[in-house]
C-alpha cells in the first residue's frame, strides 16, 4: 500500500484536485478582475482584453522555457541581456543594409546562439553552478551590446514591422496568438514527451538521471537553447513595441520572469510545477499592475504590493503542500513533519 | 491548526485586496473637470519631484486636476506601460520625460490618435511624438556656458574631462556636442578635454570613474558633470582626496546636493534651472494646447501663469520647443537660499 | 581511509582558491604595464576602500549561501537602512556616528529577521521571500524618504568622518571590514554556531536529525546577513555623502557573484572565508582598473563578463587537475 501511494504523482481524490495551486491562481485571477473594475471605470472594456496583453506579454514568451529550467533545478539570469542583445543586433544589420526578414531570422539566431552558449558551458562544467555561469555570460551578453550600439538608438524599421507589437487579426492581437502557440507547444513538450519526464527527473535527482542513461547534458543544452530562442522572439515583440532599440532595453526581465515562474507554484528546488500556473501567474501580475497604474497608484506602492503577493501566496502554497505531501509519502520525514508541527 | 491558519491567510489576502479598492472606489467617481498627465524618467528623484510639484500647481491654478506618475526603473518599456494605463483613462493632455528619445513613439502615436495632447519636457522625445517640446534651456547656451566656466576656472589653459550620465541619454549627449563645438574655437586652443568618462547616474560608478580620470590624467585641471549625481560626486571625491583648489568641478547640479561643495570652493560655481518652473511651464503649455489657443507649431505665443508669455520657436531636431530661460548660476553668494528648496 | 579522502580534499580545495589568486596576480601585472599608476599607494587604498563595502557583504551573503539559502534583497536593504540612518542625523545633527550606525544595523536585523522567518517558520523557498522583500523593502525606501534625498550639506561632519576618517593612515572603511572579517572567520571556523552553519548547508535532513536547531540556525545567518547590510547601508551613505531611493539597485547580484567567484558554492555546504576576500578583491580590481587603462566605457561591462567567466571556468580547469593528481597519487 505504501509504495503505490510513493508512485501517484498525480491525486485522484477529487478535494486534493482542487487544492491544487493552479486553482488557487485561478481564484486570485478572477479575483483581480473583480477588484479592478471596482477600482476604476476604465477598466471593464473590450480595450482592456485586447490592448492590455500586449503590454506584458513580450516578457511571456520567456516564462515558458524559464519554467522548464526551474523544473530542472537550474536557474538562468541572462535572458534580459539576451534580449537586448538579439534586438540590437538586428537592429544593426537591418541599417547596414539585410533585408528585414533576414534580420529577424538573425535576431531568433542570436538569441539561440547565446542560449547555446549557456548551455555548452552549464553540460560540459558540471561543478559550475548555473547561476555564477549565467550571471557572467548577463554581463557579457549586454557588454556586447554595448560595444555594438555604444550610446546610440537603431530603429527605422519598416512599416509592417509593428504589427508584431502592435497589430490584431481580427480582434484577437498577434501577440496573444503567437504566445498561445507557443505556450501549447511548450505544454505538451513538457507534459507529453520524455522530453518533459526527463526534465522533471533531473529537478528530483539529477545524479539518478544520468546513471539511468539520460543525457543530461543535450538536456541540458536544448532547454538552454530554447531558452535563447525565446529570448530572440521576445526580442522581435519588444523591439517592435518600441520601435527603436537601444543597448539598456530588457533591464530587469530575468527578475520578472523568474517571479511569474515561482508565482506559478513551480518551486526552485526543482522538480515540481506545470506550464499552466507560470501562464496564470503572467496575467495575473500583468493585469494586476495595468489595473492598479488606472487609478494612478505609484511605483513605490506597486512594487511593495507585488512583493507582499509574491511571498504571502508562496507562504499559502507552502502550507498547502505540507499537507498534501505528508498524506502522499508515509515515510519516516513525513511523520516526523507531522509530529513536528 | 494548519487548515485555520491556511483560512486565514487567505482571507487576509482577499480582504488587503477589497479593503483599499472599497476606499479608492470611493474616491474614483469623481470627474473634475480637464486631467493633466505627467510621467517622469522614475521615482525617488527629487528634480522629478520637483517638476511634478511644479505641474500640478500649473494644472490646478487653472483648476484642472493632475496626474503624477513614474516609473520605479528609468527604463522606456515602463513609460510604454504607464502612458498605455493613461490612454485607457483618457486623460486630456500628456507631459513626459522621455527615459528614451525614440522607443516612446509608437505609444504615443495611439495617444495622439485617440486625441490626447502630449508634449514632452527636460529629455525630449522625437519631434513626431510631441506638439512640443518644454525645453529648461537651450542646449546650446547649457554647453557654451559650461565650457566658458571650465575656461575661467583653470586660467585659460589645461586639461579638462567630462563626467556624464548615461551613455545613451539624449539630453546629455546633445549638451556634450555643442560643448565640443565650443571648443573648437581658437580661444580653447590650450584647453584640451582629455576623456569623457560615464557614471551612469549612479553615485558609486560616478565615484569610480572620477577616481580613475584622477588617476589616469595627473594634470587634469576641471571635470565638468552636467548630471546631478555626477557632479555631487565628482565633488565629493575633490573634498575627500583634499584637492580643492588642484581640480575644479562646475557642471549642472542640484542647490541641495552641492551646497556643501559651493561652499568649501570644490565646485566654484555651478548651473541649473528651475525644475518647478520647468513643470509649471509644461503645465501651461498643455492647457493652451488642449484648448486650442496654440498648436504647437513655431512663432505662436501663450501666457504660461506667473511666468508671463512665452513664444514657440524650431528646434534642432527639426521639431518645436519651448523655451524655458537661460541657464541659472549658483555660487556662493546665493547657494544657501535656494539649497531648502530643491 | 576517510581521513585521508578528507586530507587530499581540503588540499584540492585551497589550490582552487590557487587558481583565483594566480588570475588576480596575472591581471595585476597587465593592467600595471598599461598605466603604472595603479600599483602605487593611494591607487591602491582607493581600490580597497572601493571593494569595502563589497566585502563586507560578501561575508554575510557566504553564510547565507553555505545554508542553501541566497539573499536577492540586500540591495534594497541598504538603501533602506541608509536611508532611515541619513535622515536620522539631518533631523538630529547631535547624534553619534557610532549610534546613527546601531540605526543602520538595527533596520538591518529587522529586514533580515523577517527574511529569517519566512525561510525557517514558513518555509518559503530563500529566493521568493528575499525577492519578494527585495520590492517590499525598496518601496519602504521610497515612502520613508518621500521621494527626496539626502545631501551633503545635512549630514554632519563626524557622520561623514565615519567613511572618510583615516586610522594611522589607513581608511576606516578597510580598518571596519578587517575588524569584520576577524570576527566572523573565528566565528565561522571556530565556534560551535559557526561550524552548524556548514552541517545544515551541506545535508539539512541529516543536521536535523542530529540535534541541530536547524531552523533557528537558519534564522540567524538571514538575520547577519541583514545586519551586515545594514552596516553597509550607512557606510554607503557616509562615504557617499547622500541617501537616494534607487541607491544599490542591483548591487546584490555583484555581491552573489563575488562570493561564487570566490569558491563558495550555490548548493551550499563549502566555501571558505580565504575565498570569498579573492572574490571581492578580483571585483574591485575591475571596476577601479578598466577606467584607469583607457578601456572605453561601452567595452566595460562586457570585459566584465569574460573576466568572471574565464575566472569560473579556470578555477574549475585547476580544481579538476587537482583531484586527478591526487586520485593519481593513490593509485586506485
């Protein structure tokens, strides 16, 4: 008996299913747009739903690979540089003269590249901790930049080129499109192939992983990777919203992505999470900020709130997932938690 | 236990939500006549405030009401996020100080499509993203006047630097070359500028860089900050390594920052305007424009409250500004009554 | 058997530390061919005055991280601390440095402690709660100072002198982070608490287990770590002369991969004291040198980042060449 409850890692009991974190979000979501319209009379409109996501959504596109190297147990700071650097290199060589699909390929190939050189480095220094590897290659990636673009803007894009950032088919805009595509895609890579399994396995025991014969390393490669390209793609949206870009966009994506992922009920110690919380957490603090800036709250108030968010609904999660998790292990740590508390 | 304190928790949470949405609900129905917005480059910068302060006497000396906001980071994507939340409320006018020349424009082009003014003031955006630009003064008159007060420090010959802000502020780099331009001048012809170091308006890296340009050119005779971070902590460094009188420092600072430095004679004298003014004339600039007595374009004259009548003239960037006076000296003799007030 | 492995281990672990001192050496001697003027006195007092402040709060963030844990608000906490201790002397110019200073370290402990509480009670994972806290507390930055700063002008001279005053020639500054870094090397390497701090790093379960009043060790490295920046936060200001809201945004990252550098390791449990001052060291060599040599400041960042990351990766090379030599040497 003990041992087929170790192996369920999915509860059937119906009252487990619904405390479950991502039902928690759901109810915060919802919750936020009651609030909001309370607070303001701008905020109930068709204008909202279709202008809003475009704001926040650029961002989003990297929470996606985020989560998976979460799951891993990773961590990975050099995506806004990332950013930056694809958008200027783009940038650059549309004004030297590259037709501007090609440049928007080379942005997407940038972006990859230095998702690839994070991951070459983390497979082939194991001893290296992600976070020293990727706070390092954040300072270069952006020094980059820098050395490209110096003090100056590059922009002058053509004309179609802001439907990415700005545009709608139907009423549906392109960017919530394109991240729900890509947000099913990730989906099911990580819920759906031994893609996903194996990087859930590495989270829980990446020593385990290896002697079973997974390649941790092209694991570990590829999430960087996608990670990269995701960093390109979001660097295509930004660049489009702004239409312009410069060496210092992106400061201080890495933070908000890895917000939206852990208010997603993914947790840093790796091996627990799915897609569809980091995708709630997204709208939740998009929404929540757009609807506090329409009654003029300041910055100062915005960021004590979203902190105050952050921790107070990890601290619920944390209580919650006591619970569950002494009813699913009766192992001897379960029991002395159980007695503990 | 567990499931009680889980409860509360929750309720906490829900209720921290309601109880200020109930309170601004109250507040939010009203409807007072013309909004005025205003967004700085970011909080907890006390020129900002003091623009701020200087908009919202504009506005509501009119009897309009004003909306203040800022970003918590100097970046342009949050400026993006805060004019988009004041297009949803449709606002009548829009005053921004551009955290980046261009990256603003595509927003402000739906704001101008939905029939809102707006107008930049102190760092201007492109001349298609404003009807007009409130300038504090020209750049021009800021770069010659700084370079003219380098020469009269260091006797007509030397080296001199420059500390700047950010490498990609349009403001600075505009002032930086009119003030190369003014060196061109035979006058200068022994006057050499031997770096321009960035401190990216951060007081540890302004006081790296002005260590280093210390140490790299021993003969360095006048560091000119037009950035008031830089130049407090340029300042600083002279008054610590007791190198007043050796090296001078002028630039553009704030009263209250420097008034240490003015008197200790680090900094001799120094330039700025006043930030108040500058958004009590971006106030009015508004309000003329959204009532349609002018539209922006160069020759037209309007009445900006306590501050008389101004003309709009063409700018170098082939848009319109406003401008606002001549830069004002601080020395001495008047640093102590103005270092209470900004 | 055992105690040999632990032998020719801690000897792998000092030549990694080798490895960081001989790329401070080889750096030295470059930059020093560029611009003799870096190796003289006042050059050199600047610089290690410069990486002070950085020190002092790697010491807190090496405990911090030897549990496991990691601390993103600091930055902030420094702000808030300066802050609160700036407009402490300019409304009360009569204050003592020495008490405007328990201020800094008092709103220190207090951030710390909260951290403290919601890693140990709560169980919030380390890097939401001090995420979290990192927004709380600037936001406190800027609703205690209501948007303005503190100058020069306001604070009062003994104030300053806190970060400008010299002893027998020496800057107050260095003479404070030597007197820190005593205490806490006999504090880590020789007293009961200290030696705790490694058991729960390196196995929690098996630290519980063994009697070790885990939670309340964990507790207390937050709470030092608060307390050390808290310090900071009024040592910035002094040395500085103003208070600002956005002061140190960022700087915890610099401070996370100082200590790294400096050999301490992400998943806890090793480091070494030894280390973490040639993390600091190799930091403020970069930022006091790159100007000094003509480096073109759009090239700084970027040189940087290939530092920290031919560093890292060299420190690896030499460790890994190590415990092949001495795998080697016993011939298994």
């Amino acid at each position: 008996m003990a041992e087929k409850q170790i192996l369920l890692d999915k509860s059937r009991n119906w009252k487990e299913f619904f405390f479950q974190w991502e039902w928690l979000l759901v109810i915060i979501f919802l919750l936020i747009h009651v609030v909001n319209s309370f607070l303001s009379p701008y905020y109930l409109n068709l204008n909202t739903f279709i202008r809003t996501p475009q704001s926040f959504l650029d961002k989003a596109f990297i929470v996606l690979p985020m989560t998976f190297v979460i799951i891993m147990g990773n961590i990975d700071v050099s995506v806004g540089s990332t950013v930056a650097l694809s958008s200027v290199v783009m940038a650059t060589a549309y004004n030297a003269g590259l037709p501007m699909p090609l440049a928007l390929i080379l942005c997407l190939a940038v972006g990859s590249a230095c998702g690839l050189f994070n991951g070459v480095i983390m497979a082939k220094f194991p001893e290296l901790s992600a976070a020293i590897i990727t706070i390092a290659t954040m300072t270069m990636y952006r020094g980059i930049a820098y050395v490209i673009l110096e003090n100056r803007a590059a922009g002058g894009f053509p004309e179609w080129y802001s439907f990415f950032g700005w545009g709608s088919v139907g009423r549906v805009p392109f960017m919530v499109i394109a991240f729900a595509v890509c947000a099913v895609l990730f989906g099911l890579l990580l819920h759906r192939t031994s893609f996903g399994r194996c990087v859930y396995g590495m989270g829980h025991n990446k020593r385990a992983c290896l002697y079973s014969g997974v390649k941790t390393g092209k694991i570990i490669i590829i999430v960087s990777l996608l990670t990269g390209l995701m960093a390109g793609i979001t660097a295509v949206f930004l660049t489009s919203r702004m239409g312009s870009t410069r060496p210092n966009v992106a400061l201080g994506y890495e933070l908000q992505v890895i917000a939206m992922v852990v208010l997603g009920g993914v947790s840093t110690s790796g091996g627990k999470g799915k897609i569809f919380g980091p995708l709630l957490a997204v709208f939740i603090i998009g929404f929540l900020s757009y609807g506090l800036g329409l009654v003029n709250i300041s910055a100062q108030v915005l960021l004590i709130i979203i902190g105050a968010l952050l921790i107070t609904s990890v601290m619920v999660l944390n209580i919650r997932f006591d619970r569950s998790n002494k009813q699913m292990m009766p192992s001897s740590s379960g029991k002395k938690r159980a007695s503990n508390k | 236990m567990r499931k009680v304190f889980a409860k509360v928790i929750i309720l906490t949470v829900i209720a921290a939500f309601l109880v200020p949405a109930v309170l601004f609900a109250a507040g939010a129905r009203e409807e007072v006549g013309e909004r005025h917005a205003f967004v700085f480059k970011n909080t907890g910068n006390p020129y900002g405030e003091k623009q701020m302060e200087g908009f919202k006497e504009g506005v509501e000396e009119m009897g309009h009401q004003a909306i203040l906001r800022a970003p918590d980071q100097p970046t342009a994507e949050d400026q993006i996020q805060i004019l988009e939340q004041l297009i949803a409320q449709n606002v009548d006018s829009i005053c921004v100080t551009a955290n980046d020349y261009d990256a603003l424009e595509p927003v402000i082009r739906n704001a101008m499509n939905a029939g809102i003014v707006v107008t930049s003031a102190d760092s201007a955006t492109n001349p298609a993203s404003r009807a007009t630009f409130v300038n504090q003064a020209d750049a021009e008159m800021i770069g010659r006047t700084l370079i003219q007060a380098a020469y009269d420090m260091i006797g007509g010959a030397g080296d001199i630097a420059i500390l700047s802000a950010t490498s990609t502020a349009s403001n600075q780099n505009l002032w930086i070359e009119w003030m190369q331009e003014e060196l061109t001048d035979p006058k200068y012809d022994d006057v050499e500028l031997v770096e321009i170091a960035y401190g990216d308006d951060l007081r540890d890296k302004s006081v790296a860089e002005t260590e280093a340009l210390l140490r790299s050119h021993p003969d360095l005779e006048c560091i000119i900050a037009p950035t008031t971070v830089g130049i407090a902590a340029a300042s600083r460094v002279i008054t610590d390594n007791d190198l007043i009188g050796e090296v001078y420092i002028t630039g553009l600072g704030l009263p209250s920052e420097m008034a240490e430095y003015i008197n200790n004679g680090a900094c001799p004298y120094m330039f700025l305007w006043n930030p108040i003014d500058v958004g009590y004339l971006a106030a009015y600039t508004n309000m003329a424009l959204v009532n349609e007595e002018i539209t922006g374009a160069a020759g037209e004259t309007f009445e900006a409250g306590r501050l008389g009548s101004y003309e709009i003239v063409e700018a170098d960037d082939g848009g319109t500004e406003v401008l606002l006076g001549p830069p004002f000296r601080f020395d001495p003799d008047n640093i102590d009554e103005w270092k209470d007030v900004y | 058997m055992l105690n040999r492995i632990k032998r020719s281990f801690s000897g792998a672990e000092s030549f990694r530390e080798l490895g960081l001192l001989v790329f401070i050496l080889i750096l030295s001697v470059v930059i020093q061919i560029r611009n003799p003027a870096f190796l003289t006195a006042s050059n050199i007092s600047t610089l290690l005055t410069h990486a002070s402040i950085l020190s002092i709060l790697a010491v807190g963030m090496m405990m911090v991280l030897l549990t496991q844990g990691i601390d993103l608000s600091i930055g902030s906490t420094i702000a808030l601390s300066g802050m609160v201790s700036a407009l402490t002397v300019a409304a009360n110019p009569w204050v003592h440095p020495a008490a405007a200073i328990l201020i800094g370290v008092g709103v220190g402990i207090a951030v710390g402690l909260v951290n403290g509480i919601l890693v140990s009670r709560f169980n919030v994972l380390p890097i939401i709660a001090t995420l979290g806290m990192m927004n709380v507390v600037r936001g406190l930055t800027y609703v205690v100072s209501g948007g303005r700063w503190v100058s020069a002008y306001q604070m009062p001279r003994e104030f300053l002198r806190i970060a400008t005053g010299r002893v027998f020639g020496i800057n107050n500054l260095i003479i404070i982070t030597i007197i820190i870094y005593v205490i806490f090397y006999y504090f880590i390497n020789h007293t009961m608490t200290g030696r705790r701090i490694y058991a729960v790093g390196s196995n929690p379960e098996a630290a519980d287990v063994s009697g070790i009043p885990k939670k309340r060790i964990i507790c207390l490295v937050y709470v030092l770590m608060g307390a050390l920046a808290g310090l900071a936060g009024v040592l910035w200001v002094a040395r500085y002369a103003s208070a600002q809201g956005d002061t140190a945004t960022g700087y915890e990252l610099q401070v996370i991969a100082a200590v790294v550098l400096g050999g301490v390791s992400l998943t806890g449990g090793s480091g070494k004291v030894s280390g973490i001052i040639l993390g600091a060291l190799l930091f403020g060599i970069l930022s006091n040198a790159l100007p000094l040599i003509g480096v073109s400041p759009f090239w700084q960042q970027m040189i940087q980042g290939i530092v920290i990351l031919s560093a890292v990766i060299i420190n690896v090379m030499v460790k890994r060449r190590n415990e092949y030599m001495a795998l080697k040497r016993r011939e298994i």
